[in-house]
C-alpha cells in the first residue's frame, strides 16, 4: 500500500485546512474554532458519530467499515492545540492570533487525521470501527490524560490506539518508531528559597539568597553527574532564577526558582524527585535559610507496545518502504496517557528540513500530508482488512 491516489486528490483540500488551522492557534483547552471545525468536517464526512466536548475540548469521531464480523476498535490520535509563541516565519498564512503559534505542526497532524477521516468515511473498506480522536491541550496540559479520565476508551470501546507527529531533519514522508520507552516522564518543579534580605554593602548581615540559589543551580547538576546511574536517563534544567528584589543595592530575602526534570524510568523520576530535594534544603540550611520544594509529576514515559510498534512500522514500510529505528527523545508526549490506558504505538513522520518543532521559524512541511494520511489508512485497513 503505497501513497494511495485518493490523497493526492485530497492533498489540496487538506493543505488548506492545515493552513487555515495555522493562521489561527489556539492554546491549550482553549481549541474552541479548532474543534469546531473539526467536528463540522467529520460530519460532512458522513461519520457515523460525532461527539464534541470529550476531555473539555476534544472531539472524537466514529466510523464503521464495511463490515464488523470481529468486533475490532482502532483509535487515531491527533493533537491540535497550539503554542504561547510568536511567529516569524513570514508565510501568507502565518498566524493572526498574538502570542500563539502552530509552531510544532499540531496543524498538519489534525489536517491529516481530517483527510484520513474523510477517505475512511468514503471507503469504509475494513471490518470493524474506526475512532478518530482529536485532543486539545497536549503541550502541558495532559488533554490526552482528561480525554481518558472522560471515558473515552470504555465510550467507545477503543482497544488499540495510533499517533504521530512529525519531526523535521527526517526526509519527508519517510518513518521512524521504537518499542518500548520512546519519549520522556516530564515533570516540573518549583523551589522558595528564603533568607534574610539587607543592604548590599553589609551582606554579613543579610542571608543571601542569590548565593544560596546559585550553588543550589550547580549543585543540582550533579544529580545526572554523580547520583544517576550512567546508563539511565536524567536531565535536570532550572529554566528560571527570579530574586524578590530587582534593585542594584538591595540582597534579596527570596528567590525562586523554576525548572523541568526529564526521565526514561519509574526509578529514575523517583530518583531526581528525592535528591532535589535533598539538594535544596540542604544548601539552603548551610547558608541558614530554607527550601520548600513544590515537585509535580507531570507526563509519564511514553512507551510504546511492541506488537502493535512491529505492526505500525509495518505499515510505514508499506507507504514510504522504509521505516527506520527512532533514538530516545527526552521531551514529553503525552500520548503516554492514552497507551497506559490501551496498548498501541507511536511514530514519528519526516518533516525535512525545517526548522525544529517549538520553534518560532518552524512550519509543518505539507509535502508530507499524503504520505501521513495513507499511514492513518493503512493502520485502520491493514489492523482490520476487510473480508
């Protein structure tokens, strides 16, 4: 099964959806235009049922094949929210929303599971019942995890679930997947460090905070450095170092700090948790002040199932003829949600070479829609052939 024809019918329409979704993001649960225009193409479409408002925002798609004779349910994911970015690509269809962005082509993969949804609907020549699910809120606010919260996989009887996302450096259209933990638990933390404020000139009288913070900054390094075992995964980044004092004169009383601990394993996030903690209050007692550490598990690993990632690179072979073997990836997916609820996989699609995803250059390279759609096709028909 290689690009099938239909797309190449279909790709302009569905470039023009991905385009019109790219010139207005929207953030989080807030994909209100987005699902709405979702949900008006699925029943177009003909679906068989539409529902809307499943973990808040999402909306969920079902169509029926041909036949049913095995009672087979396969769900597809795409995500659609967008990023609190600015763009500055210059395209004609560029954003017209302020500080907002598709800047990881959340766009395209709504836009593709729209042109497989449509081919599906038309053809409907598989045994069993596609579900084709549209999530908001995948970066950072676990849409996925409500979606399932919301009983999507029970409502709708979902016993295998498939995502993608693009990746750009990746020839387009060509495939990558891996078995097992493929992207990383995500969690953030927040540290209150408190000590004594006082007059720059006299800082024997104070407890400086900003010394404090900056040997807690260093100190932390050495949890992936000299407390993980080096053949494990652990990457630990402050991303923010705020005093309570901007003056030039004044030795703050307060700083806090902001950062995100990336993990491959349950023993590993446990790990990084315990010793932050440890390093924080620890430093901070020595200089006499405090540390109260506020750690919140975030995304767990993605970790995808190996029969139905031996099955999914199967069907990329059958598109693009390859699919190649993905490295470990330390950002979150939280795709994680949906295979801790059912056994399915997740793979990666090549974007060429644009810029990277999060990025405020990025655009999703619509050359690669047919080759998305027919892997979203392909999954269905293949998993459930017809006959």
């Amino acid at each position: 099964m290689p690009v099938k024809n239909r797309f190449a019918e279909l790709h302009d329409d569905v470039t023009a959806w991905r385009r019109d979704i790219h010139q207005h993001p929207e953030i989080l649960f807030e994909t209100h235009r987005t699902s709405a225009l979702v949900a008006e193409k699925l029943r177009e479409f003909g679906c068989d049922e539409v529902v809307e408002g499943i973990g808040r925002t999402g909306v969920v798609g079902v169509i029926k094949g041909n036949t049913d004779t095995a009672g087979k349910v396969i769900g597809l994911r795409a995500d659609m929210d967008a990023l609190p970015m600015t763009e500055v690509t210059g395209l004609p269809y560029a954003s017209k929303t302020e500080n907002a962005m598709h800047a990881c082509g959340h766009d395209g993969h709504t836009a593709m599971l729209l042109g497989a949804a449509q081919y599906l609907a038309e053809t409907r020549n598989f045994d069993g019942t596609a579900v084709v699910i549209f999530q908001p809120a995948e970066e950072g606010g676990g849409g996925g995890r409500e979606m399932c919260e919301d009983g999507m996989m029970e409502r709708f009887g979902i016993q295998e679930v498939y995502g993608m996302h693009n990746w750009p450096g990746m020839k387009t259209g060509e495939f990558a997947i891996r078995s097992g933990p493929f992207f990383a638990a995500t969690d953030i933390f927040t540290v209150e460090l408190t000590g004594l404020g006082g007059h720059a000139a006299k800082p024997h009288e104070t407890i400086d905070t900003t010394v404090m913070a900056s040997q807690v900054v260093l100190a932390l390094q050495t949890i992936a450095s000299r407390n993980a075992d080096p053949i494990d995964r652990v990457v630990v980044s402050v991303t923010s170092f705020e005093t309570s004092s901007k003056a030039f004169n004044v030795i703050p009383s307060g700083v806090t700090l902001k950062g995100t601990v990336r993990t491959m394993s349950p023993e590993m996030r446990d790990l990084a948790e315990k010793r932050i903690g440890e390093i924080c209050t620890g430093i901070a007692s020595t200089f006499g002040g405090t540390a109260v550490l506020d750690y919140t598990r975030n995304y767990p690993v993605m970790d995808n199932h190996a029969e139905q990632t031996a099955f999914a690179a199967e069907v990329a072979k059958s598109v693009s003829g390859a699919c190649e073997e993905a490295p470990l990836v330390m950002g979150g997916e939280d795709f994680a949600f949906m295979l801790e609820a059912r056994p399915g996989a997740y793979i990666l699609m090549g974007n060429g070479d644009s810029a990277m995803v999060h990025n405020p250059e990025y655009n999703f390279n619509d050359e690669a829609i047919p080759a998305g759609c027919s892997w979203w096709a392909g999954i269905v028909e293949q998993r459930m052939p017809a006959g």
